[in-house]
C-alpha cells in the first residue's frame, strides 16, 4: 500500500483550517489539481458523502473522478476521507492536525500533515505503473494541495 506524506505550517488556529478542510464545496479553490467537488451538505460527520473530480496532468497524470465519505472526524484534529467509487483500488486522503507555539500577535498556527494512502487497480500491471509514474504523480499532487491551501488559507 504506497502513502505520500506532506506537512505545512499554517498561520491559522487549528479551528479556522479544519472548518476550511470540512466545506467539500469549495476544496476546488484551493487544491489546483482539483476542478469539481460537490457535497449537499457540510462534512460535519462522519458518513458523509461527497465527490471530487481531479486532472493531474499538471502534475504530469491523468483526470480522476471519486466519490468519497468521510470515514474518521475528530473535531479541530483530524480528518479522513475515503474513495468509495472511482479510479483507484483504494484512496485515502488523511489530514492530521497539530497546533503550535503561538507568537504574541498570533491568534495561533498549525502544523497541516496530509498522508495519501493508495492502491493501484490491475494488481501487477497498476504495481508497475506506481513505480514508473503515479507515485511521483500523486507526491506532486499531496505537495500542490497543501501548498495551495495554505496560500488560500493565509491569504
């Protein structure tokens, strides 16, 4: 099962970055890679549905569509979302969140980690076409989307 990893410091309280990670809406105006996400109702537990649509191909992979649910939700914390139908085998999108030391004319910070857990479909085939290209495909993507949330986020 590959994972990619990637962690941000954001000048945010951990409760204005997880209320931004939990509008599906709107997850489009901060990962690049995403063009679609629909949800008819806020993230606000667990069970709920959601769909995403991604084109990779600026980070040198294919479009993508997924629907999701969200599978763990520990308030200001952590976030799990899960791939219930679409391209991949398995695809798990985690975010941990940590707060850190504020500064005096801070309100506060937190340290954004984002694990993607994965499998590739066609079992030999989709092992190879991990090692060749989609590993590096989805690295660039994790890298991108978090990037991308914390210039939304802080800007």
């Amino acid at each position: 099962m590959p994972t990619v990893h990637h962690t941000v410091e954001i000048n945010k309280p951990p409760s204005v970055v997880f209320n931004m990670l939990l509008d599906a809406n709107n997850v489009k105006e901060w990962a690049p890679v995403v063009t679609i996400s629909y949800c008819s109702e806020q993230l606000t537990k667990e069970g709920t549905p959601f769909s995403v649509k991604a084109d990779l191909k600026p980070v040198g992979g294919p479009k993508f569509e997924f629907d999701n649910v969200v599978a763990k939700l520990v308030e200001n914390k952590e976030l799990l979302w899960k791939q219930t139908k679409g391209t991949m085998k398995r695809l798990e999108w985690h975010f941990l969140l940590e707060p850190t030391v504020k500064s005096e004319n801070s309100e506060g910070a937190t340290r954004l980690s984002l694990s993607i857990d994965y499998d590739m479909p066609y079992s030999f085939l989709g092992s190879i076409i991990d090692k060749v290209k989609m590993n590096r495909v989805i690295n660039a993507a994790c890298q991108v989307n978090l990037e991308g949330f914390k210039r939304k986020i802080e800007g």
